[in-house]
C-alpha cells in the first residue's frame, strides 16, 4: 500500500476507501510527511462530503482530526491544506459566526456583551462541544480581567462553568486557569485550591508546567507545579502526595518531595528568625508527620540541618524525637559526607545528629528505647572506622541496654590501637560490674598509663570501691590519700563518695607507700581479658642496643616472617632478657601501604602492596632453650677474609650467609649448623645466623643436595676428572679432593652447595664424592648404527664415499659420526675402523653433546 493508491482512490471518487487506507498508513508510519499529505487530503474529501449531508457533527470530528494534524516543514502542498482547514472551519459550523463574533467582542475586552452572546446560543442549543475552546478562553478573559470586581461565588461560579465543557485537556487554556486558581487563592483563604486542583485534575499538566521558564529579563519563573505544590505545602492541607501527585506526573519523586518540603523549610527558618519559638517547634512536629513518611530528599535533610541547628541548649531535648519521626532511615548518601566550607572541614548532617543524640541520652531515663541507634552507629562506623569516639559512644550504648558482650568485643578493639591511652581502660573496666580482679586490673592499667593526676581522681576513687570490694582496704587507703592529696594541692573539693569511702579504711595500712606492686599483680589480669582472643607468639631476642638517645631497643624476631624493634622499657621481661632468649608475646598487626612498591607498581591502577607493623601487647617468659624457635641449618664455610676475620659460607639451601669468625676459628671447607632468621638490609633478604656450631662433616652432608654425575673424561697427567650433572652443572675433582679413581662413563654421586659468580655464572663446591650403581639414561644411553668416518681433506670434511680411490687409500679418518653422536680418532684407531659399517656403541654427554665412548663392530 502506497500513497498513489490513495490519490489513485481519490481520483476514482472512493473517497472512504482512500480513507480507511491513508489511515492505515497514517497508523504505520505516523511521521512520514508525504503520508501525513495524503492522509490530509483524506480527511478534506471526508470533511466536504460530511457537509454536503448536512451531518455537521460527523464532519467536526473529522475536521478535528485533520487540524491534530503537524507537518515538519511548510511548502506549497501543506500551504494549501492549511487554508482549507481553515476554508472548512465555518463550513462545518452553522454557528461559527456567532462564536466568533464572542470571541472577538472577548479580546477587545466586551467581556459581558460576548458573555451575552454566548448565553442565548446556550438557550437556543447552538453551543456545540466544537465551541467549548473559544467559550473557555472568554470565561478566562473575563476573570482575568475582572477579578478584583467579581465576589468569590461569581468566580468560583466561572470556574465551575469553565470545568464543566469539553474542551481539549491538558492544553494551554487548561493551565491557565489552574494558574489563575492559583493565584487567586493567595489571597482568598475561602478558595480551596486543592479540592481545584483534584477537579482539574493533575494527569492534565503538560510538559511545560513541569519546568522552568525565563522571562523577556531572563529571570527564572518557578513552573507551575512548583508553585501548586508550595500553596498546598504552605496551606497545611493535608494531601496524599503519592497517590494524589506523584503518581500522575513525570518528575523524580525526590524532585517533587522537595516542591513541597522547601517551603516549609523556609517557614521554619523565617519562625526561628523572628523568635517565634512555639510555633517553631510546633511546625517541627507538623512537618514530620505530615511529611516524613515520604523518605528522603535534599530538603528533608535541610530541614533536619535546621532541627540540629535550633534545638540547642534548654530545647536540646527536642532532638531526640524530632530525629526519629524524621526516620533515621531518611539519610542520604551525601548527608554522611563531611562538608568543607571555607577552608574549614565540618562533621556530616548524620554525624552531627548521632552526637547530639548521644548527649541526650545521659538525660534519659534507663527505659528509654535507644536500639534505634545502632544501624546509624554501624554505618557511621562503617564509613569512618578511625573515629575513635563513634566505637567508643556505641559501647556504652550497649553497656546501658546490658549488653555487655557487644561492648567488650568493641572495647577488645579500641586497646589493639589505642591501648597507650588511659581513658579507653577506665572505660572497659564499666563492663564489669561483677568481676571485681578484671575491674582492678582495668582501673590499674589506666593509671599506669597517665601521668597527669589531673585526669586520675574519677579513677582512683573506683579503683578505692573496687579494693575495698575485694578486702584490699590497705590498698585502698592509698589510692584514696593520693586523690585527696592532689585535690587539696588544687584546691578542688572532694567528691561525695570519698568520705563514705575513707571511714570504711581509714584504720588500715599494709606498710605500703604506693600500688605499684598491686598493679603488677593486677594489670596481666586485664590485659589478658583484653588480648585473649590473640594467641601467643614465641619471638626470639635477635638483639638489644641503645640508640643515639640512650633509648634501650629489642629486635624480635620468628625467624620466617616477623621481625619488628620495640622498646626494651615497655616489658620488664624484655628488658631483662638476653640475646637468644625466647619469649611469648601477643602481637596486634597491622596492616600499612608498602610506599615503595606501591611507586614501583602504580602502573598496575589499584593493586595495593602491603607492609605489617606489629605492636607487642602482652609479653611473658617461656621455657624453651636460646634460639630454639629459630630454623635450623647447614653450611660450609667457602671462604675466609683474614684481613677483616669474617666468614663465608654457602648453607644447604644455596644461601650465602657471612658473619664474624667464632671462638673455634673455622677454615675453608668446615661444616657448621646454626639457627637462622631472615631480615631485610637495603631491600635484601639477607640471612643472619646465630648459635653457629661446627659439626663433622658426616654429621650433616645428607641435607646437602646430592646429585648423580657421570665422569666424561679423564686427565692423568693434571690429575682432575671432569663431570656432568646436566648442561649447567659440570666441573672438576682433583685426585686430592677423593679416593676414588673412576673411569669415563662411572656415574658418581655427588653433594654439592652452588653459589653466583659476580659475572652471574653458577659455581659448584663439591662437598661428598662416592661412587655408586646407578644410573641415569639422560647422560648415558647404549645404541646401534650406521658409523660414517669423516675425513678433513684441503680445508673440507669429506664423507668415505666422497673420496677417489686413490685418496681413500692413502687418508685417515678424523673423526665419525653414529647418526648425530660423536666418535673420536682414537676410538676409531683403537678397534681398527678404516670404513663406514654397523656398530654397537655406548654414548655419554659431556654437557655440550653426546659423545661415544665404546664402539663394537656387528654384522
């Protein structure tokens, strides 16, 4: 089907079958231009026809169809089908003078003369649905232009009559009269613009009520469903905004939440602004439960912003529900961010409100309901897991809902990176009510901790509760005199328990002038509480030194993969101990950036490298011997500098390994074992020995490495054998070095360390040479084959049968070749081989090629 065929059906006066097939095109390809034309032209012929059977209402409905009608671009086809829309407008309405005569008398602002006109062809019938347009414009014209002189009961008697006629909606008309409601309504409280609004019916905004304008200045003009959405805000109507707005306009739901929120947020500003605190927090209350229930937005936060900024002080207190009708759940992702604000960084809006929460908890009674806050706490947390007080503020919230559990695990964490810090012990000693020794112990670490008694008073007074508890009264008195000592030397008064306190042990006195040894005895009790879930790591005392301060230092090591320095002064045990000594620690580590290789690699985008730091929390004496946690090795030594007395040795493993020579002097060749641990100099693994011990040499060969060689050839006269292992291990043994006289092609077996020459060649020391019986087909194999001599003739090699009979005669074969291995001359002259034939022969390799070294002549 194509457009000829509807002009072809036209031409043949089938005016309704080219109509029902242009409108199926029309349906197929609705943006096609010429089949916009052809539909047209359709319609034209429909519409006349229609008029010719006087059938005046069919011939409207057609006439509407064709003006829908929009074309892309004008030209002379669409120019005439334009001007007959228009020619055909009167044609179909008897009555198209008569309204039009209104509409003019309208527009030149005969307002109630065109109104009268109106009025008789409502009495006479002739006002047809086709006259609803024109006859809502003249309503709007007359309103607008008479609004400050018509009563209420005459307007709202207009809108009525303007809601009630049939024209095309949503449309301009249509909008204009929603933006007269609702201005009108602005300052008349007896118009309910919202029940208007739902009559007007929302699904009828066009796309130009959703969005901003610019007027001829180019200042912004709000749309118009920002403006109906604040009225009704501002109104305080109570609306289902979901199912009565939301639902039937195409905006973000945030975007139109926000339509309705921002005004109030700024009724709440203007009320704080001008003092009107009792309808502030009123208007608070009002706001949350009309709109909290809508989840978040920008505005919502903004509003919560100014609850956090108003409720202070006396209202504190008001925070705490205001937060959670607002719903907690309600935070955006941007209200965790910290906000930077010139030059200076500010806590996030949830943050903020979590803290002011806390601090109005301590006015709450002990059934308040406070669960609520731990999901904020867990995502605060979560996002800044540095934030001490955040962890520490959520344990005691689980101290006060008894959840004591939940709160030593927090506080387990807190002293891994913060156990140098008084106030974290004084804290985790509250989680036990019952245990009085863990509570002491707790209470004594924190004194040990702080210097400045300033900070100290609260705890001594609990420790003094606690020491008396457990009939430690001596104790006691001494924690409760130096409290009031240091009071006095302040002038601070003292608090109330302290005489209820001092009366129960005033009279006792154990001969002591301090706790100290008390805290010794007590302090191991909490920290093991504290680190139990850490088990123990046995270190041994690689070394112990001062630095340029005087400061003594530990170096601990396991050997494989800790090694860490820490002060000698922090465990009495460590600063005891000898060099050798094991001992347990328990170790926080941690994990830091490896800067160097993460330079080195950044070319990899997010790969991280890591270091561990450790951090030696608990320490205690074991009883295993010096160095035993230390692996164990084996070594010989390779060479001794004299001139500086240091060793050379090659370990079991390949490892060259240097250190000072020992009491029993050692020399090239003798074998030691000692204990062994890896540390990094200058980003070199290098290996440290220690508790070094010289062995026998068939004490220890058997953790060499042992190897099986073939011997590929002999020197008598220098008195060396030469060996292969495979094509990079080969060398000599001297007559000297061993008893044992092989012969080409024995296999020995030999023990062996390697080491890199400084030009990167791998060198053998041969430790343990014995002969042996077996056997290895990749160094020695037996074969048959062809034997082919070869003979070097002016500068060439020449195969026998290349050579004349004459050079045959008087030639001596060089050298021959059984398939790709080797026969030397004097194989050859041994066994009499003067001509290429079939031979048996034995072949070894001799680390570059194979090479026969026994020939049998067959066949």
């Amino acid at each position: 089907m194509t457009t000829s065929q509807v002009y072809a059906l036209r031409k043949a006066g089938k005016i309704e079958e080219a109509y029902d097939y242009s409108f199926q095109l029309y349906k197929l390809s609705p943006t096609d231009e010429n089949v916009k034309k052809a539909y047209s032209w359709t319609l034209i012929d429909i519409c006349k026809k229609k008029i010719s059977e006087n059938r005046f209402d069919e011939a409207q409905v057609f006439h509407q169809q064709l003006s829908a009608i929009e074309f892309s671009w004008q030209d002379d086809f669409v120019e005439t089908i334009k001007k007959q829309i228009i020619y055909l407008k009167p044609k179909i309405d008897p009555h198209f003078s008569i309204i039009h005569q209104a509409d003019q008398l309208s527009k030149t602002g005969e307002h109630q003369q065109a109104l009268t006109l109106i009025s008789s062809m409502i009495s006479a019938g002739q006002l047809a649905t086709l006259h609803h347009e024109s006859y809502g414009w003249i309503i709007y014209r007359c309103i607008k232009a008479n609004e400050s002189n018509l009563s209420s009961v005459e307007i709202r008697t207009f809108l009525r009559d303007y809601m009630q006629l049939a024209n095309e909606r949503p449309s301009l008309l249509h909008s204009m009269f929603l933006n007269f409601a609702l201005n009108y309504s602005k300052n008349h409280p007896d118009f309910n613009f919202y029940n208007f609004f739902l009559l007007w019916n929302p699904k009828n905004l066009r796309l130009d009520d959703l969005y901003d304008n610019r007027n001829k200045e180019g200042s912004t003009i709000p749309s118009l469903i920002s403006r109906i959405c604040r009225e009704i805000a501002i109104s305080n109507v109570a609306v289902e905004i979901d199912e009565a707005i939301i639902r039937h306009i195409a905006l973000p739901r945030e975007q139109i939440l926000d339509f309705f929120r921002e005004p109030v947020f700024w009724t709440l500003y203007n009320a704080h602004k001008e003092n009107r605190f009792s309808d502030l927090w009123k208007m608070f209350e009002e706001y949350c439960a009309r709109y909290a229930k809508y989840g978040k937005s920008k505005w919502h936060s903004d509003i919560l912003s100014l609850a956090e900024r108003f409720m202070k002080e006396n209202d504190e207190w008001r925070f705490w529900e205001f937060l959670q009708n607002w719903d907690p759940q309600c935070f955006m992702d941007g209200d965790w961010q910290e906000v930077a604000r010139d030059g200076n960084t500010y806590k996030s809006l949830a943050i903020k409100s979590i803290k002011k929460t806390f601090d109005i908890i301590k006015t709450k009674g002990q059934d308040t309901d406070i669960t609520w806050l731990f999901p904020l706490y867990e995502k605060a947390i979560t996002l800044d897991a540095a934030d001490e007080w955040l962890r520490r503020e959520k344990a005691l919230l689980h101290m006060r809902c008894k959840q004591i559990d939940a709160a030593i695990g927090i506080y387990r964490e807190l002293v891994l990176e913060l156990g140098d810090k008084h106030y974290i012990w004084q804290e985790f000693s509250s989680c036990f009510a019952t245990d009085t020794r863990i509570k002491i112990g707790m209470l004594s670490k924190a004194l040990s901790l702080e210097k400045n008694e300033d900070f100290l008073g609260e705890i001594r007074i609990d420790l003094a509760r606690h020491l008396i508890r457990e009939n430690l009264p001596g104790n006691a008195i001494i924690e409760l005199e130096t409290y009031k000592k240091h009071r006095e030397l302040k002038g601070w008064r003292l608090s109330a328990d302290f005489e209820s306190l001092y009366e129960k042990c005033r009279s006792s006195q154990n001969g002591f002038t301090n706790n100290k040894s008390l805290y010794r005895e007590y302090i191991p009790l909490a920290e093991n509480f504290a680190y139990s879930h850490i088990a123990w790591t046995d270190l041994v005392v690689i070394n112990k030194w001062k630095d340029e301060k005087g400061r003594e230092k530990a170096a601990l090591s396991n050997g494989q993969s800790i090694h860490f320095t820490t002060g000698a002064h922090r465990f009495i045990i460590l600063r005891e101990a000898e060099r050798g000594e094991v001992l347990k620690f328990r170790l926080h580590i941690q994990e830091t950036d490896d800067e160097d290789l993460n330079y080195e690699y950044s070319w990899l985008g997010d790969v991280k490298f890591k270091n561990h730091k450790y951090i030696p929390l608990m320490a205690e004496r074991t009883d295993k011997t010096p160095w035993s946690i230390l692996e164990t090795t084996f070594a010989v030594v390779d060479y001794v500098n004299k001139e500086r007395n240091i060793i050379h040795a090659l370990t079991h493993t390949n490892k060259e390994v240097f250190f000072p020579q020992t009491k029993e002097p050692l020399e090239a060749g003798s074998f030691i074992k000692a204990r062994f641990y890896t540390k990094k100099v200058k980003e070199e693994n290098r290996i440290e020995l220690q508790d070094i011990q010289q062995v026998q040499k068939q004490e220890i060969i058997q953790h060499f490495q042992h190897k099986l060689a073939i011997i590929d050839s002999i020197n008598d006269q220098k008195q060396v054998f030469h060996f292969v292992i495979n094509q990079s291990l080969q060398g000599v043994i001297r007559y000297v070095e061993t008893d044992i006289r092989p012969q080409e092609g024995d296999f020995i077996r030999l023990s062996y360390v390697t080491r890199t020459d400084k030009d990167k060649k791998l060198r053998l020391r041969i430790l343990h040479v014995t002969p042996t019986d077996e056997k290895n087909n990749a160094l020695k194999k037996n074969l048959t084959g062809n034997l082919k001599l070869k003979f070097k003739l002016r500068g060439q090699t020449f195969e026998m049968t290349e050579l004349d009979n004459d050079e045959f005669e008087h030639a001596k074969a060089d050298f021959a070749f059984v398939g790709d291995y080797y026969v030397p001359r004097y194989l050859l002259d041994k066994h009499n081989i003067t001509s290429d034939c079939s031979v048996k022969a034995t072949a070894i390799y001799s680390g570059e090629k194979w090479k026969i070294i026994y020939l049998e002549k067959i066949g």
